[in-house]
C-alpha cells in the first residue's frame, strides 16, 4: 500500500469551491493533486491554467501533478513552474522536440513526465526514459472526465513496468482514465502504482465525499 498513490482529478471536483474540494481529498490522504490542463486544440476542452495552480498551491504541500494537454506545450511550462506545479507532464505528440520539452521542464526544477494516449506507441520512451520521473498511460482519450477504462491499457503498463524496472530507476507509473474501486486493484497488478481518480472520487455531484476516496484505497 505504501507504494501506492492516489491523485484526485480535480477536473470532476465542484468548481464553485474548489479549496474546499482539494482539501477534502488532502484530508482523506491523498498524495497528488491531478490538475488537468486542456487547450480546446489538443482536446476537445478547455479547463484551467497556470492561475488557478498559483491560487491552490498555498492550500497544501501535496505534490501538484500538472497533466498538460496543450499544443504548442514549451511555452507555457515555464508559467506552471512559477505557479508551484511539482510535476509537469506532456504528450509528445504536442512536442516537436520531445528531448527539450523534457528539459525545458527539469530546467524550471520541476519533475518531467511523458504522456501516452491509448493509441500512441511506447517507442517514444526510447531514448528518453531515464530522463523522465514518471510515464502516464491513458486508458481513455483526452479530454473528459468520466470515461469507460479502455482495457488494452493493461497491457501497455505491463510492458511500461518491464522497461522502468530495466532501469533501475524511481520512475513514477501512472494511470489516468477510467479507474474505479472495480478496477483499481487489476491496474495496480499490472505495474501501476500511480492512480489518477477524477469521477471516482468527486462524484456525480461533483462533491468530494471522504467514503469514496476511502473506498478506492481500500480497493487496492
Ligand atoms: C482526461 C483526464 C483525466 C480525467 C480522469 O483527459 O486526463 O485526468 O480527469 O477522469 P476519470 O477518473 O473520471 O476518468
Ligand atoms: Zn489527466
């Protein structure tokens, strides 16, 4: 369980309170705050930015993982670095020059990650790898929250596992789509040990509420 993280999405949280909202699921223990950055061009909505991180970073010292959906994404990696952001992770298909954008990220002092939609080959990782602090599989396509697990996606985290653990390196596997108390613990054997939870946890009211965090950790 110690291995395990759990990162509420706060795109499914109640926007008309959302410091109370991150605070719950703090409360509740949670390790990462999943923020979601979606341009309207990548994806098909539009969400937050570097603002609304500056306004929650105050509100705790739990890791802000910012998941951006963005094209072109350097420029504004260095306004989430400024804002507080911990982790910063991009689609390399939203990169021309994945290597830099990598850079560019570790050069603001944040950590880097690399995004897989559920279509986008592994072989992006070649190369690059042990640069990175963490490898997001999606296991839905971008954009929405409140999707269907797309069960190949299992396969992808297996292989995703073998290859971090070549490494020997503390590299973050994290998944994002989809995750339910039904299906939390099959990801979690399949190599996950990073768990994005966006409808799962906020609910259809969009309300934080303690018993349905509690109930995706114990599902694990
Ligand atoms: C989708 C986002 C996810 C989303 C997950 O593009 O990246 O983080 O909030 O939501 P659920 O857990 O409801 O599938
Ligand atoms: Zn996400």
């Amino acid at each position: 369980m110690a291995n395990y993280r759990i990162a509420p999405s706060i795109l499914s949280a109640n926007f008309a309170k959302l410091g109370e909202e991150i605070t719950a699921v703090i409360d509740s223990g949670a390790d990462f705050i999943h923020f979601d950055v979606m341009d309207n061009h990548y994806v098909p909505n539009l969400t937050i930015g570097p603002l609304v991180c500056e306004a929650i970073r105050p509100l705790t010292d739990a890791v802000i993982d910012v998941h951006l959906m963005v094209e072109p994404v350097d420029r504004i990696i260095p306004d989430f670095a400024k804002a507080g952001a911990n982790i910063i992770s991009f689609h390399p298909e939203a990169s021309r020059h994945i290597d830099r954008t990598i850079g560019l990220i570790k050069e603001q002092g944040c950590k880097a990650g690399m995004v897989f939609n559920p279509a986008t080959p592994l072989n992006y990782l070649d190369h690059v790898l042990e640069k990175l602090d963490l490898v997001l599989i999606m296991s839905v396509n971008p954009g929405f929250g409140g999707q269907q697990f797309i069960p190949e996606a299992l396969e992808k985290l297996k292989s995703v596992r073998k290859r971090i653990d070549e490494t020997g390196k503390n590299i973050l596997l994290e998944i994002d789509g989809g995750v339910k108390v039904d299906n939390i613990a099959e990801i979690a054997r399949a190599g996950a040990d990073t768990f994005v939870a966006g409808s799962a946890i906020y609910g259809a009211g969009r309300d934080s509420d303690p018993h349905r965090y509690d109930s995706v950790v114990a599902a694990l």
